[in-house]
C-alpha cells in the first residue's frame, strides 16, 4: 500500500514538473489558494478585519482601507516567503532543478487552505483564533508548536509528511529525508514565532521583516539559477555609485535628526528597507543605462555585461522590470512616502538616460537630473527622520540644483570616446577634454568651498578647499580615473556626517 501510494505520489510531481505547463500558471496558483487561504480565514478567525464598505465621508473610511492593505500585505508576503524557503531548503537536500521544485511547492500550496476549513468544522462554523505562537522554551516547539489550533496542527503535520515523501522520491534516503523535515519544521516553527522576536504589536514590522527575507530569497534563487549572469550583474554594480546615493539618503537622516543612533535602533527594519530599496533603484538605473548606451558601451565600455554578450538582451530586458517591481515593493513595505521617492528617483533616470526624452544629450544642464536624484535622496532621508518636507533647508535645494549640478558632469569625463562617436554633446565633447577637466575642476573647488555658507560655519572653509583642491588635481590628471575622484567625494559625504554628528 505505502509503495503503491509513493508511486501516485511519485506521478504526482512528475506532472507538475511537466515543462510544457508555463511557470507562470504555478505563481497564479500559488496566488489564488494564498487569496482563498486568507478568504475562508475571515470566517475562521476571530481578529476580524472588516470588509464593510464604508462611504468616502465616513469617519472610518481611510482607516478601514488601510487596516485591509496592511493587513492583507503581510498575509501575502509572509506565505510568499515561507514557500520560497521551502523550495530553497529543497533544493539544499535533493539539489534538483528549482524550477522543477517551485512548480511543485507552488501546486502544494493549496494545503494552506487545510487550517480554516479543518477549524470551522470542528467547531461548527464558529471558528478558531489563528495567529502567531509564542513558545517560552524549546519543549513548546516539538513535536508540534504550542498554541495552535487544530487545522495549524493538521497543516503543519501535513506540511512535513508531504516535504518528507519528497525528499525520499528525489534521494531515496531516509536519514537525510528526516534531517530535511526536521530543517523543515524548525524553520516552520520560527517563522511562526516571527511575532515574538519582532515583539510586533501591528503587521507593520512583520511586512518589514517578510520583505527582506523575500529579498534575500529571490538573490538566492537568481544565483543558484543563472550564476553567470548574477556575477555579470554583481560586477556591474557600480559600488561607487551606489554608496553615493545611499549616503545622500543618510545625509537627509542627519540633517532632520540629532539623535541619529538612537532613532536608528527604533527604525532599523524601516532603514534597511530603504537601503535596499535604493540599491534596487540604482540597479534599475545601471540597467536602463546599459540597455539605452549600447553603442556608447561599445567604445567606452567594452566589459558591460550587454556588450560582452554575457547577458542577453531580452533576458536584460526582463531583469529590469523584475528589479524595479523589487524596489517597489521594498519600498511600499516601508511607507507611501519612501515608495514615491524611489518611483520619482527612477522616473527621473529614466526620462534621463532613455528615449524619446533622452535628455542627457542637453549639455552641462542635462546633470540637473542626476542632481535632483540625489537632492531626492536626501529629501527622503530627512522625511523618514520625521521631519516635514515643507521644512526642508532650501539653501541645501540650491546647493544641489546648481553646483552639485555643475560638479556631476565629471561623469561624463570617462565616456569621452564613446558620447562623441554618438554624437553625444557632453561638456568634455563641446570643450575638448583637457579644458573641460580645468572648468569640472574648478566646480569642484568651488562646491567644496561654499559649503562653509551652505552650513553658516567658518571651520568647513579650509577643509572644503582643501578637498576640492585635491579633486581638481584628481580631475587633470594625465591619467584621469573616475574611481578617485569617487572615492575623495564619498570621504567627504562621510566627514560631513561626523561633522553634523558632532554639532547637533
């Protein structure tokens, strides 16, 4: 009987793994039993969030549709992030294809639907209180968690057994089917008792928490299945830049908030969101720049990862949008405003970098964009800091829109080949590049020298000119390297961290 039921079993997951079933119908399944899962839960569970439509001129309006959204959220991104671990733990014991394993994991979801219709007919349509445990030492844990109902004990139960004939079909070996389950269950368990070392009194910090983890499962997932192109793409970063901006958004913090450290171990889900949000943003840019300078690359950057051919373009297309909807919802996770932010930041890289605006082809001024980017940035730090936009230092707002503008054509130094043969009028294709290198320069000294009146403080005036000294000496150099000139400006942002540090 057990061989002839592992051998249905067996039928079972060969059928799913069929490769002619497009992937996308799995995701849609896994997204209609977790929407079905959460349906039949309003019934079973007595934390009642309510579906009642109210009228736009109702005292509750706004609050019930947002206690639905961030409800709703969490349950979606929490059961996401569970199979998605899953599947990884999977592939770690079986190491089969994790496109073979996710079709799989996907179709089982509809076991999440075992814990309301188990509990409502128990209790004869009354329902039960599903929620998060809470074990106080490890003996609450095994065999089964605490505290749970009795559709969360079937579930669980069923969860494990399924995971375990799985394992055994894909190795045929039982000591290390077992070692998978056990993985399996205790994973499970933490995951159930994510409440509790959040200490999270709403569904704001589990949101926080499940998104990173579904960050940090979708990086692990693009290695394991295409490891040549996540070096490509790891290579491409462009760290330079990328700290640059996340350092913008740290300079807004300190600018709104004396109390950095302490405001920082009160927020510090909502920080890393951010953080990665921004990197995701800046991802997206350096793959819409690839996509859009294709022929520039083929002069100036030969070793792009589209140039190079280690990528290919459509697959580069797809990337982009899978990245981009990443950063999104990295920042949702956070609050409207830092999703806003991030979806202006790109928009205005965008318009930026690629047709039929293109507007990096208007010389010097085109940089007010690049500019604005990183005002935004600052801006959004100084918002998630509590402060209001309308207080915002507009001495800061003229510094970036006018010499940090004139400063940024320094990137365009290195691409000096590639914009003339496109017929790109940068300012080093206008002037010739050794003029252009003294005028950047001079920006330089200039911008570092001001920001003694941007900060009404005498002591920053000497500093300030000696690092744009050292920039405009960076800049005409004979053997001009961007990566210098970033790594003096990164050191300054840095230094002027301290600086506000210590005068707040």
């Amino acid at each position: 009987m057990i061989k002839s039921l592992l051998q249905r079993f067996r039928k079972i997951i060969s059928y799913l793994e069929n490769p002619d079933i497009p992937f996308v119908y799995f995701i849609l399944s896994l997204l209609f039993w977790i929407t079905l899962r959460n349906f039949l839960e309003i019934f079973s569970d007595k934390a009642v969030v309510s579906f009642k439509l109210f009228t736009e001129l109702h005292p509750l309006y706004y609050l019930a549709y947002k206690g639905l959204v961030v409800s709703y959220l969490h349950y979606y991104l929490s059961w996401v992030s569970v199979i998605l671990c899953i599947g990884l733990l999977a592939f770690l014991f079986t190491k089969e294809s994790l496109g073979k394993i996710f079709r799989v994991a996907f179709s089982f979801s509809f076991i999440l639907n075992i814990t309301p219709l188990v509990d409502l007919i128990i209790t004869k349509g009354v329902g039960a209180n599903i929620a998060y445990i809470y074990p106080s030492t490890l003996r609450q844990i095994f065999p089964l968690p605490v505290k749970m109902t009795a559709g969360m004990n079937v579930t669980f139960a069923t969860t494990l057994i399924l995971f375990f004939v799985y394992c055994f079909l894909k190795t045929n070996r039982i000591i290390k089917s077992l070692l998978a389950t056990l993985t399996v269950h205790v994973t499970l368990s933490l995951f159930g008792a994510m409440a509790l070392f959040l200490k999270a009194t709403t569904p704001l910090p589990l949101i926080r928490i499940f998104t990173l983890i579904i960050f940090a499962e979708v990086l692990v997932v693009f290695f394991i299945q295409k490891p040549s192109f996540f070096k490509a793409l790891l290579k491409d970063v462009r760290p330079f830049r990328i700290l640059h901006s996340e350092l913008m958004f740290v300079l807004g913090i300190f600018l709104a908030s004396p109390g950095f450290c302490i405001f920082l171990q009160k927020e510090l889900l909502s920080f890393v969101l951010v953080l990665v949000a921004i990197f995701l943003a800046g991802l997206t840019a350096i793959i819409i720049n690839n996509l859009a300078d294709y022929k520039i690359d083929l002069i100036s950057n030969p070793d792009r990862p589209l140039v190079a051919e280690v990528i290919p373009r459509e697959f580069y297309k797809q990337l982009a949008v899978y990245v981009f909807f990443l950063a999104m919802l990295c920042a949702a996770a956070v609050n409207f405003s830092t999703l806003f932010f991030i979806l202006l930041c790109i928009g205005n890289y965008f318009i930026y970098s690629v047709f039929p605006f293109r507007l990096k082809r208007v010389p010097v001024f085109s940089k007010l964009f690049v500019s604005f980017t990183s005002l935004l940035l600052v801006m959004l730090g100084y918002i998630f800091a509590g402060q209001e936009l309308l207080t915002f230092p507009s001495i800061i707002i003229w510094y970036f829109l006018t010499l940090f503008t004139l400063c940024a054509n320094f990137i365009d130094l290195k691409d000096y080949e590639g914009d003339k043969g496109a017929g790109i009028l940068t300012l080093p294709v206008i002037m010739g590049p050794i003029i252009a290198k003294l005028v950047i320069g001079s920006f330089f000294l200039i911008a570092y020298g001001s920001l003694s009146l941007v900060f009404l403080d005498l002591r920053l005036l000497l500093p300030g000119l000696v690092i744009g000294g050292v920039q405009f000496v960076l800049i005409n150099k004979k053997h001009y390297q961007e990566k210098w000139v970033f790594s003096v400006h990164l050191a300054a942002i840095i230094a002027l961290l301290f600086y506000l540090y210590q005068i707040y």
